[in-house]
C-alpha cells in the first residue's frame, strides 16, 4: 500500500492494524495535510449492501465535531479499496499509557473526563461507540484525548450478526491477533456479551471499565480467550479492592454504578460521569471512617467503622429533616398551544403526535412533513426530507424519530440530518422498543417488527380474514407489547392483546379501547372516543387490578382508523390534541380549477374520504369514515345527501358503473370477511354481495363494458396486487400485476386500454402507465415521486400528487408510447390519506378537481381550530384519582 494513490491521498506509512482494518498515514495532495486511511476489509468492501449501510453511516458519523472526537473526513475509492479518511492523531494510545502501570489520579481523572464529553456529544446525536476501550483512545502532546472510531463497529456490522458479540467486526476481522480479540471482549457491556442490541448503556459500561484500568493499572474481565472474557463480563464482579486507597468515595461509587451489569439500575446517562469528574477533586481523600473500613483487617475494627458511619448519616439525616420539611407533591400544570391558522394536521386517520421520553419535545405531522418543537422554545422546526412523513415515535433516549412515508418506515435524527430508510414497508403507526424493536403496525396485513439499524421485517402477528392489528406498542421489559385487533370501525368490540415477542402467549387485557399504552406508574391509558381513560394494571400478571377512570376528555380523534391523538413522556408529561369544538376529524369539499382556485361546495362538513364523481358530473359518492363508515351519495347542486349503505361496519371505496345507474364498493360484515357489494345510485333495492373473499380488497375502478372490474387485493407475500374481477353468474378472479412491489390506486384510461397505478418497485412511490388487458408495454410517469393517478376525463393527460403538488403529465398511445414532462398545476394543501390504497380526489367532466379539503387551517376560513393541551406532572394526578400497587 505504501506509496500508492487513493482518490488523492497518497499512502506514506503504515501506523497499525485495527480490529476494523489496516491503518496508515496519508498526505492529502488537495489540502496538503496529513491524514490517516483505514482501509476497510475486502470481505466487508464486497459486500455492497453492507457497504451501502456504512456509507450511511459514515454520513452520519461525518458530522460529529467534537475536541476529543477524531473526525471522519470521508469515504473514498482507489488502487482496489475502499478507504475511511479520518484526522490523524499524533500520540500514544491509551492502551499503551496503561502498560506502563496505573496512571496518577489527576491525571486519570483528567482523562476520564475528556472520554465522558466525547460520549456526551455523541449519545446527544443518536450515535454509540459500541467499541469504546483504551486502544481507541489516543492522547496527544498536549494530554488532549481523541476517541476513535465511533460507531464504527455498528456501521460495518452485518444485519445477520449485529447482534452477536462474537460477530462483532472487531472480533471477527482480527481473528488472529489475540490481543485485540481479548482487548474487545474486556470491554463489552454484558448485553453485548449476551448479544443483545446495545445501547448508550454500554458504552457507559465500557466507560467504567476504561476509568477502573486507568486507575488500577490491570483489566477487570481479562481471559485467555475471548469467551473467557465474555463469560468473566457476565459472571463476575470487579475486585474494588484492586483501587487504590486514594480514589475518593464519589469516583468509588461512580464507578460502581457504571458497572452494574443489569442496564436499567446502570447510570442511565455519561453526562452524570462528567458532573461527578468536574465535581471531584484529585486531591480528595476518603474520610477516616472508610479508611478505617478499607484498612481494619478484624472483624472488630471492620463493625466499629461501620457503626461510625452509620451513627454520622442517622445523625445526618435527622439534623436534615430538621431543617427541610417533607417535598409536597409536585404540581399539576395545564398549558395550552392553539396550532398556527396555517397548520394543517396531516394523515390524522394515524397518531399525528409523539412526545420524548424525557418529556424534552414533541414531534408531530403537518403540512405533509414532520415538525420538532421544543418545550423550552416558543416555535417549532421542520425536519427536513420528512416530505409526506406520518404517524412519528421517539426512539427510547429520544434522539431518533422514526415514521412512514412513501411508503417504507424510516427513522431520522432528532439534530437533523437526512432520513434513514429502514426497510420497504408502510404501517399505520409504530413503536420503538428498550431493545432497539421497532414494531409496525399494518392493519390488515398484520404486526411486524423491525431492527432499528434495518433490514427485512418479521411477521409478529400474521393477518387474519376480516380483522385488522394497530397500534402496536413495545413494554418496557422489552419480552412483551400490547396491539389491538378487530374489525374496523366496531370499537366497542376490539380487544386489546399482550404477548411476548418470542412465543405466542396472547393475552386479552382490555376491551373496547380504541388505543392503548402503558404508564410507568403501573396503569393503562386508554383512549374511548372523544376520553381517556386509566385502570391499574399488574405487567407481571397481565390483568387489570382495579376501575377505569376518565383522566381527559375533548381528545381529537378520527372514528375511521379509530385513532386518538394523544401521548404521555416517562416523566409525567401528557400531550393530546383537542378541538376548539367537536372532537373528531372534519373536512369539506371542494372543486379546485387548474390555477388553484378553491370553490367551496354547499355540502355537509363530515369526514370525507375516496369521493368519486358520477360519469356525467352530477352527484358525488363518497365514504363517509364518521358515524358509522358508510357510503353516501351527495348532489352537489342541491346541496343533498343520502346515505346507500347501513351496515354498522366498514364500507368504503365506492365505484359508479359506467352508465351512473349502479355504485359498487367493498365493506366487511359480521358473516363476510370482505365482499364487494352493490346498490342501485338512487338508493332503490338493498344491497347485494357480489362477490366475497378471505384478504383485505379495494375496489378502484370499472371497465367500460361493465362487465369486470378493477379490484386491488392486499396479500402478506406479495404487498398488495391489481386484479381483474369479471363479473356473472360466478364472478372469476385474475391477477393483472402480482410482484414483490405494492401496486396500488389503479385507474383505467377512459378508453380501457391503459392502466395508471403507483409501486414502490424503484425503491419509492412513482406512477407507471401499462397495457390493458395484457401487461405489457410500460412507462413511469412521475419523475421525482408520485402517487394517487386520475386520468383526465379525454384520456390524453394523467394527474397524479406527488412533491406536494397536484401534477400533470400528457400521455399518447399512438404512434408510440410517450408521456411529456410533469408540470405542477396548484399546491396540494388538501387532505392526502397516503397510504392504504385510498385516492383522496377526483376529477369532473369539465376539468375541475373534486378535492378534500379540512376547514381547520385554510385561508383564515372561521373554521374548526385545534390546540395542544399540555399537562406537567400529570402522574401526580394520575396516582391520585387512581393508586395502583406500583
């Protein structure tokens, strides 16, 4: 290597071989510094999704800027390898300082302290070292310390292995240098040495370990083999007699409490490390009473001491209640925040809220994106490339965020940054879990869960005919979590589950919630629309222990998805959005002309969603997701409404036959776990079932002969299809696209010849046009992202959202297939249901847009407005109006 050129960093030197890849020196030809490379392993470097994963990591660990962090400069290509360019580091190791024996107290003290700042930055922004130890950190001339390689060990780990010790790369890629080997497994927190997912825990474990060698002079978990250290991490206790007699007390039990093995009675955060080292003087000596403990040798001298002792703090504390009357209860505190006029809550068929554990920030989505307020501030931050971003959640040291959009689950830093994609697949709402499980919730395809660093899901709870699994929620122990099932819309029916991760041992706790979570102090928070509610509830037995009480009313809700808008921090705070009015999720509707201007139309203020105009323009049918999830079918000219369907449970989806007379739509019943059920448009005659099967389906469209129909069925394998249902005596069934992709929101030319549809198939949400009947000839349609396609009604131009716009694309069959440029025609500020296989718009016969439109936050309308309502310390209450045994 030594002498040649990669990209332009010339390589001069060799410095040494790391458990993650050789390290040398390097002149930067364009900024003339030198630099060092660390070359990264062949079998790493041709593994290209690995490699794809640690270059976003590497961005990621690009933009810690710390003193005592060594920078990352880049990645780069060259001389066939791949090399990380990183700031050169004069100076021993850390390692090598130990060597020598014990370091002096001030001076072990001075760098422990360095070490603690630099994991502060880091933890602070969401990123762990997973491989803190002495070889990793340098001490330059000065006696300034650089920590290396952070977060490296997580960035080129494998999906396969990321979660086994001895897989680690540290591990794996010096398989033949003993000291290295033996080096990481001293230093692993036991989580890691378990396997377990680690977080900023271990590396306040790692901290501890580096803090005791450096004042010890000797490893505490030291082995002949790896496994001997592993297994000493596990089971044995540090010898404390090994410190010497000078280490204060405070440094004693900092020590102690980075070292508990179990990770919750840990020292939960390295910045109380700094405190205590700012706060300690090297100078500090024991107090006499626990050196005569440390020094008595008989079992006399060891009793009196601790009688001394025991004698000083009862004297002490009785002196202190003297003087200090007993803490009263903290207040409970209401805020409100009315939402600015131009807000609009965005995707509330999903939890549009979540609040930090600390209770620090909220997070929620509006305006098609996601917004960061901190409680310390007065405005809220947008967090870029959260375009389309709903149903957000805080990852469990709230430095992450993780939502849906475009169709996949992705999660971001709460610093900013740019999203992190972590797997292909939607949810309705999610959870992250202690041990870094996010769990999705899809509805009618089940639960899954997911790692937080990616990859593919896990079916956790397959789907069933006719039911649907929400909101998922992880438990604090990390084994277990809670999820609601039933049938859409029938509340009062649903069940709320618990169940382990590893075995199905589901447990009915609850019944008619329509949301769920759980309290640290021991209750179920639950949501009945427009309240909540709380009961106390023993996790150990999973029952309740006690009678529900209302804690809150006026909780904003949507009676389709039967989700509340509500969410409460670990330290008291509770959050939920309420109406300045009638809960509940209201919008209008209104035609739009091709420059954007808005024309209300005189109908009802309800809960629109999938409106369909008639072929002749006339009458509109739409799903109404309030009172009881039905179709209806409204005069626009009149200003009339009448209802066509009356079954309590869901109907949705509505499609008019060609000839206007008849209107199809697909809907649930107590005996039909899903069916496609028609009506006469006038509301004459019942319904009738067409035709009925065991998946979730929606209806999108009717060819022009009226004798099939264009039916999208959703399937656990293959995401969700496009089919072809021809009508008759005995409807038949056959798939037009079945793929690996979700294809979904089809719509057929007006001449039946072309089909429009989205997939996720390039990795996100475009629209494609293809041959009808037959799929053949193809062509993409959006260019930068799109969804929802509606042809114009003369067939010669699409429409499709996509960039936060309504868009246009022109489109000739003949004499070959062309589409032209899209062109953005008006903003889209309506409501957009996203995801689920819903079209939330429509076009007329003269060109005008059917839009959805909430009259909450558009152009200073008088309509509804909404409000957060905060409330600070809100488990006082919660303990008072309901005790529980916790």
């Amino acid at each position: 290597m030594i002498g040649q050129t990669i990209s332009h960093y010339k390589v001069t030197a060799k410095i040494g071989a790391g458990g993650m890849g050789e390290v040398y020196r390097a002149t930067d030809n364009k900024l003339g510094r030198d630099v060092a490379l660390k070359v990264i392993p062949q079998e790493f470097a041709q593994d290209a999704q690995r490699m794809a994963r640690f270059e976003r990591e590497a961005q990621l660990l690009a933009s810690l800027n710390h003193p005592n962090i060594a920078t990352i400069h880049g990645l780069e290509d060259g001389a066939g390898v791949r090399a990380l360019v990183m700031e050169l580091v004069e100076g021993p190791t850390l390692a090598e300082k130990i060597a020598q024996g014990a370091l002096p107290l001030d001076e072990a003290l001075h760098f422990a302290k360095q070490i603690a700042e630099a994991l502060e930055y880091a933890h602070d922004r969401g990123i762990i070292h997973r491989d803190l130890k002495p070889a990793n950190v340098k001490i330059t001339a000065d006696g300034k310390v650089k920590v290396l390689d952070f977060g490296l060990a997580k960035a080129l780990s494998d999906d396969a292995s990321a979660q086994d010790a001895s897989h680690s790369p540290t591990l794996s890629i010096a398989a033949t240098r003993a000291g290295v080997i033996l080096g990481t497994a001293a230093y692993m927190s036991p989580e890691q040495a378990r396997g377990k997912s680690a977080d900023r825990r271990a590396d306040i474990w790692s901290f501890g370990v580096v803090l005791y060698e450096m004042l010890s002079g000797r490893q505490i978990f030291g082995g002949e083999t790896a496994s001997d250290s592993m297994a000493a991490v596990i089971t044995r206790e540090p010898d404390w007699n090994a410190l010497p007699p000078a280490v204060p007390p405070r440094i004693r039990e900092l020590l102690r409490r980075c070292l508990q093995k179990d990770p919750r009675r840990r020292l939960q955060a390295i910045g109380d490390a700094r405190i205590v080292l700012e706060e300690t003087d090297a100078g500090e000596v024991a107090p006499a009473a626990v050196s005569a403990l440390e020094k008595s040798s008989g079992w006399r001298g060891r009793i009196l001491a601790a009688l001394l002792i025991v004698a000083v703090l009862a004297a002490g504390a009785v002196l202190q209640s003297l003087r200090t009357p007993a803490a009263a209860p903290r207040p409970v505190a209401r805020v409100a925040q009315t939402l600015p006029q131009d807000t609009a809550l965005t995707a509330r068929n999903r939890i549009i809220l979540a609040i930090a554990p600390d209770g620090s920030k909220i997070v929620y989505a509006a305006n098609q994106r996601l917004y960061l307020r901190s409680l310390d501030s007065l405005t809220s931050v947008e967090l870029p490339g959260t375009e389309g971003a709903s149903a957000p959640f805080f990852s469990p040291d709230g430095q992450w965020v993780g939502f849906f959009a475009a169709g996949q689950t992705k999660k971001i830093q709460v610093a900013g940054g740019t999203p992190i994609i972590l797997c292909a697949k939607d949810g309705f709402d999610g959870s992250w879990g202690p041990n870094d499980t996010i769990l999705i919730g899809s509805a009618f395809s089940g639960i899954y869960s997911l790692s937080a660093l990616g990859g593919a899901p896990s079916v956790l709870i397959p789907p069933a005919p006719g039911f649907i699994f929400l909101k998922p929620v992880a438990m604090p122990d990390g084994k277990s979590f809670l999820y609601l099932r039933g049938k859409s819309g029938n509340y009062a029916e649903w069940e709320t589950v618990m169940r382990s991760f590893q075995k199905d041992d589901s447990t009915v706790v609850l019944r008619g919630a329509n949301q769920v979570l759980y309290t640290p102090t021991g209750h179920l928070v639950f949501a009945r629309l427009p309240e909540l509610h709380a009961v106390p509830f023993d996790l150990a037995s999973r029952r309740v222990t006690g009678n529900p009480v209302r804690v809150a009313q006026n909780v904003d809700y949507t009676n389709a998805a039967g989700t509340s808008h509500f969410a409460f921090s670990n330290t008291g705070t509770l959050v939920y959005l309420a109406e300045q009015g009638a809960p509940g999720l209201k919008t209008r509707l209104v035609s739009v002309d091709r420059a954007g201007k808005i024309s209300v139309l005189p109908l009802d203020v309800r809960d629109y969603s999938d409106p369909r105009v008639s072929p002749d323009g006339r009458l509109i049918a739409a799903h109404m997701q309030d009172a009881q999830n039905d179709i209806w079918v409204a005069d626009p000219v009149r200003g009339t409404m009448s209802r066509l369907s009356f079954d309590p449970a869901e109907d949705e989806t509505p499609l008019w036959s060609p000839d206007g007379r008849t209107i199809m739509w697909t809907a649930t019943r107590e005996t039909v776990a899903r069916g496609i059920y028609r009506r006469a448009a006038d509301g004459s005659g019942k319904e009738e079932l067409v035709w009925s099967l065991e998946k979730h389906a929606h209806l999108r469209d009717w060819l022009p002969d009226g004798r099939s129909l264009i039916v999208e069925i959703q399937d656990s394998k293959t995401g969700t299809d496009i089919w072809r249902l021809d009508l008759g005596e005995k409807p038949t069934a056959t798939p037009y696209l079945q793929t690996e992709f979700n294809e979904r929101n089809s719509r057929l030319s007006p001449d039946g010849r072309w089909i429009a549809y989205s997939s996720d198939e390039s990795g996100r949400i475009e629209v494609f046009i293809q041959s009808f009947p037959s799929a053949g000839a193809k062509v993409q349609a959006s260019s930068n992202g799109g969804d929802q396609p509606v042809w114009a009604r003369n067939g010669k131009s699409l429409f499709f959202r996509g960039e936060n716009a309504i868009q246009e694309v022109t489109f000739e069959a003949s004499p070959r297939l062309a589409v032209g440029k899209p062109h953005v025609l008006f903003p889209d500020q309506f409501e957009n249901p996203q995801v689920g296989g819903h079209t939330g718009y429509d076009v007329f016969p003269d060109g005008r847009f059917l839009m959805v439109q909430s009259p909450d936050a558009r152009q200073n309308t008088g309509g509804s407005r909404y409000e957060f309502i905060f409330v600070f310390n809100w488990f006082e209450e919660l303990k008072r109006v309901s005790p529980s045994n916790k």
